[in-house]
C-alpha cells in the first residue's frame, strides 16, 4: 500500500510536471492572479526576451494595491500610482491577460476576486505576487505569494520550481468561544507559533474549530498563515465548500460539477499521514486579541494589559518588545481596554468580505462613533460593496459615522491615499502592524472586524463580548 | 543575472530580529515600474535615528549584511531584494531567512547564507568593534571566512548554488523541456476553471 500521505502532498504530487534528482520540483500553476504592484517589471522582462504569456486563460489581473478608494478620478491625485495602474491596462491588453478594471463591478482585492468568482477551487496551486496569496488555502488549494521573478517564469511557463514544503499541523479542538471570529483563532495561533515559527511549511488547519467556520472564516484563517511565517496553509474541503462554490461564475456545470466534486471529496490528508511539526490548540483559549507589538506574534487578549519586557527570559523577544513599545508610544502595565485610538480600519485581504461587513454592523448598528475616531469601512470588492448595499449595511455604517469607500486593499499597506499620520493609531482589521506598514510612524492594532467596529464606538479598545 | 562566486568586504552587523520587508523598503516606494533605483530608500524609516547602523559611515557601501532571526518576513515584495542591491549589498548572512524573501534573493543572485546562530554573533559582534573587518562568502566552496583563519562551512542546495555561479536564467531551462508542460496540461481535468471574461 502506498505511504500515507497529508493533503498537501497529494496536491503537489497532482501538479508534478517534473521531478529531476538534485533540482527543485517543477509544479503546474492552475491559476495566477496579478495585480499593478509586482507584475510590471515580470511583464518587461518577457517583453524584453520575446516572450509570451503561455496561458493567459489561467491569468487574472486586477488593480488593487494602489487604487483610491473615495475618489476614482483619473488621473490619480499621485502620478505613480497612475503610472502603476496604467501600466496594467497596457500590459494586460497587451499579453491578453483578462482584467477587472476599475469599472468593472467585480474589480477588488485579489485575495477577494478569486474566490468570489470561482476561479479558487480545491485541490489547485494558486500563486500571486502577494504573500496574502495563502488566502486561497481556504478552499483547499496550495497558495503561495511569490516575487516578481517568480512571476515572469510562472507567466512564460505556467509551472514554477519550488523545493517540497515541510508539513505542519495546527489542530484547533472545541468550539470558538461566543465573541471570537476566525481573526481571533489566527492571531492565536500565530501568538502561539511566533512570526516565524512556520518557515519552511505548509500548515493543515484541523480541528473542530475549523471545521465549523464559513468559508469567509477560513479564508481570514489562511490568509494569515503567512504572518507565521508558513507560505501556505490548507483547509481540507467539505459540504461548506462546496455549497459556496456551487452557481459561482467560473465554476462547472452539469457533468463537469460533479466530477469536480467527486474528486474534491477525495481530498483529505490520509490516516497515518506524518507532519514535521504539530501545533494544538484548545478553542477555549481562545479570546478576542489585540496585538499591541509590531509583529502580529505580539498580541494579547482583550481582557489583558500591554506586557513587560523584562519579564521576557528571551533576549530577541525582549528587545524586539522594548522597540516595540517606544515606536508604539506604550507603557508596559497598560490595561489594552484603556488604550485610546485615533482611526479605525475595517476592510483588507484579512477582512472585507460581506460576512466580515455583517459582523462590523451588527455592532455599529444604532451607535456613533466617538468624536475623536475616523473610522472608514472598505469593501474587498465592488461585488461585496454592491451585496452589502442591497443589505443595508452601507446605511447601518454611514448612519453611525463610518466612511463607506469603494474596494481596495486601502489602508492596509500605505501605498494609496488611506495611511495613518505619524503617531495616529488604529484599530486595523488588516494582517499586519509592522513599523510603518499604514504610513510611516503609524501605530497599528490588529483586531477582528466587532472588535474594530467596537473600538470605533468608544474611542478605545473594548471587549465586545461586554458589548453585546 | 551576473555570475557570482564570492562576495568580499567589510559588513553591516544589524542586530534585530524579524526584519520585515516592509522595513527594508516601505511600500510608497513600490510604485516604480523598474527593477532599479531602490537603494537610496532602503530601511529608510530608521535612517530617522542617527544611531542606526547604516547612518555610520564606517558601513557604507559595504558588500554583506549580518542579519537577525527571520530576515526578509512579511511582504513577497522583490523590492526588498532590489533595494539591498541597490545599496552594494551582495549577501545576507542569517541563521533564518523567511521562505519567499530567499527564493527571491535565488533569482536576483543576493547570496543567502544561513550559518549558526553563534557563528552570525561571532561576526556581527566583530563587525561592530572593527566596522572595516573584512568578510569572504565563497560560493564555490561554501565557505565564510575571515583574514584570521576562522571559516565555517554553510549550506546551499546544488541547484541554485549551479545556477548563481553561472548567472543562468531558470525560465529557459524549464523552456528547454517544455514538451513535459505540453504534456501535463493534456491531463488536466476539464472542470478546472478559466479566467475568460
């Protein structure tokens, strides 16, 4: 009998195209999405050498990273966000890539776009210029960021070298306690694993928690592997996945649908499959976190205060915490529910999908921001815009003083018209609050979406749980 | 890409941990559309702090950097690799570097060396008393060594150790056997999906 193998595994061995002793394996790549930051130079470089795009058809390009979100208007007020996203449009047409413009109800994140047009399906390999691209995970897929030359082979070839992934497991048992989110189980797990406690794997995300998130919950869970430190993370496929796939636009019919799903059935890690490293977590650890560090490792629950350093017995977390605090402007001892905040982001990869938008507003319903909060809510694409709208959301939001943009990854990065001023801190439903990352000397807190909407309404952190 | 085989001359000893790209250069300067240019905005936001080891002259231009735990973390921006180019940088000495950040040096020929945690502080900590040490990473032999007779031996699979010694361009040796990709793809499962518009 054939050795046990994880679900990872069995997909890379699926999408071998050629294993040579001594070189990396060449896989094939179901699908690539490219966006304006990390593909201009990729589409240079094959134009330079003569090449072509081998499978446009497996392409999918949308301007996201850089695009304003209150004021489309061209040309952008900053002429190299112009230059970016115009390149684009020249590029694509160019090489026949298919592009969601800006005009295109179904333009957005592209961690956003996939999914929610079908092109995400399990047992794929997905990849993107975008450490987010593990998002795709979600559905059972291998997904993985690259760089930009990686991007060019993956263009000129449709496959990519890559050296097999060590396998991880993080079983997450038990039921998620009332008031967390799939926001709440990642920053956990990552508070448990360290920032870079998953180099070199891909993470199987097991477990009753799991199993019982939505598919948005999962795409929240795996599109934070990455902040682990993992390149990829994978959620076997179930009934849930298959009803949120069925009818989308780019999924099969007729025959080919159940053929699809009688193989996705298939997809499961075998009994007695070895992983290189486990992880388990009970659920009832789990609480609503607030990272107060700039690393997403460097979190605590809501009920608890800002930690000491010199309790820190390791010297890096010790002096990666004491630069921390004095670049966050933050005493140790501080009780996180006394933080005070100046803005308030909800949207990003992370979390700006209609579920995500559901549970801001049921906790911005009826209320007001507090005066000394900007808060703003951007939709992860014109589709999740124009659903939320139908819901009244939009309304539920505006009512209680929450700007409502257009889709985005807005102020997640820094590199459009949403950044935070030196010192403004937020409450930030984003997956990352490194130095500078929403603007430089912007301090950021990662939060789950209620948290966030939460922390608008009293102008500081706040246990939602207390709140509703 | 050029051909490497070693990398000679004195070295930055940045001492911190979980260095993430979005620090070695932050996203506002990603909206270039070339591969060059990068280098005067690297690490940018703690150039703030005149303490900061690049602020001394004593390490400018120099050709290696020593680097903490998880170096390259965050962002799959190549930027970040283009940026340490740009300021004369040709390899990174780290007992870890995160996954994406060194397939991406691979490509652009910047030399990732993993060595020893010891060994990293063993130099980091000479670099700081004498900011001219100097430093050689030979590829061929694998070796980091210094003028006083220390070496030690590091780590690189034979594949891209091959391609950076002769500067060679993967995307046409995987071209070279592209009948294997014409093969594959006749095998597909015809429910997968397309992207057509």
């Amino acid at each position: 009998m054939a050795e046990p193998r994880t679900l990872a595994q069995k997909i890379w061995d699926n999408h071998l195209v050629r294993r040579v002793g001594g070189q990396p394996d060449l896989l094939y790549i179901d699908l690539h999405l490219v966006h304006e930051v990390t593909s201009p130079q990729a589409l240079e470089g094959l134009r330079d050498s003569g090449r072509k795009v081998r499978r446009p058809d497996l392409t999918l390009a949308t301007p996201d990273h850089n695009v304003p979100t209150d004021d489309r208007t061209e040309p952008y007020a900053d002429p190299l966000s112009q230059q970016q996203v115009s390149a684009l449009r020249k590029n694509t047409a160019d090489f026949e890539i298919p592009l969601y413009d800006t005009t295109d109800e179904r333009q957005g994140i592209v961690h956003v776009i996939g999914p929610e047009q079908g092109v995400t399906q399990p047992g794929m390999v997905i990849v993107c210029g975008d450490s987010h691209t593990s998002t795709h995970g979600a559905f059972g897929a291998i997904a993985f960021g690259i760089g930009t030359s990686e991007v060019e082979h993956v263009l000129a070839t449709q496959t990519l070298p890559q050296r097999p992934l060590k396998q991880m497991s993080v079983e997450v048992n038990g039921e998620l306690p009332p008031g967390c989110t799939a926001k709440d189980v990642v920053l956990t797990i990552i508070n448990r694993m360290g920032v870079g406690g998953g180099v070199g794997h891909v993470v199987e995300y097991r477990g009753d928690v799991i199993r019982a998130l939505s598919m948005e919950g999962r795409m929240t869970l795996c599109n934070m592997t990455i902040e682990g430190g993992a390149r990829a993370g994978l959620v076997a496929p179930d009934q849930t996945t298959i009803d949120y796939l069925q009818g989308r636009p780019q999924v099969a019919t007729g025959d080919d649908w159940d053929a699809a799903v009688a193989v996705w059935r298939e997809l499961v890690t075998d009994d007695g499959a070895k992983f290189d490293a486990e992880l388990v977590i009970d659920g009832s650890e789990i609480a609503p976190y607030v990272t107060w560090g700039t690393n997403p490792a460097q979190s605590v629950p809501i009920t608890e205060s800002v930690p000491d350093p010199d309790e820190m017995s390791d010297p890096a977390a010790r002096e990666g915490a004491n630069r921390a605090l004095e670049y966050q402007g933050l005493e140790a001892g501080t009780a996180i529910q006394d933080i005070k905040i100046d803005r308030v982001f909800i949207g990003s990869c992370t979390n700006s999908r209609i579920e995500d938008l559901r549970l801001a507003a049921s906790v911005a319903k009826g209320k007001k921001v507090a005066d000394t909060v900007r808060a703003m809510v951007v939709p992860g694409s014109g589709l999740v815009k124009k659903q939320a709208e139908e819901e009244g959301l939009d309304a539920i939001f505006m009512e209680a003083g929450f700007e409502w943009r257009d889709a985005g990854c807005s102020m997640c990065l820094g590199m459009n018209p949403d950044t935070l001023a030196p010192k403004e801190r937020c409450a930030s439903t984003s997956n990352r609050n490194f130095e500078g990352r929403q603007g430089p000397g912007g301090r950021t807190h990662l939060v789950s979406p209620p948290m966030a909407a939460a922390a608008a309404i009293a102008g500081h952190f706040v246990d939602v749980r207390e709140v509703n | 890409m050029d051909p490497i085989k070693t990398v000679t001359g004195n070295a930055i000893p940045l001492d911190r941990a979980n260095v993430d790209t979005d620090a070695i250069i932050p996203a506002k300067y990603l909206k270039r559309i070339e591969r060059t240019g990068y280098g005067p905005f690297a690490f940018e936001a703690w150039r703030d702090d005149p303490t900061f080891i690049l602020n001394n002259d004593a390490y400018s231009g120099a050709p290696i950097l020593l680097a903490g735990d998880n170096f390259g973390c965050g962002s799959s921006r190549e930027h970040a690799v283009w940026a340490l180019q740009g300021m004369g940088v040709g390899a990174v000495i780290s007992n870890n570097f995160a996954d994406i950040f060194r397939n991406n040096s691979a490509k652009m020929g910047l030399l990732t060396v993993i060595l020893a945690r010891e060994d990293v502080e063993h130099l980091m900590a000479r670099a700081e008393e004498l900011p001219g040490a100097q430093i050689t990473v030979d590829l061929e032999t694998q070796t980091v060594s210094t003028p006083d007779g220390w070496s030690r031996r590091f780590e690189i699979e034979p594949f891209v150790k091959d391609n950076l010694l002769k500067g060679r361009d993967d995307i046409s040796l995987t071209l070279a056997n592209e009948g294997d990709i014409d093969t594959f793809e006749t095998t597909r499962p015809t429910f997968l999906p397309e992207t057509k518009a």
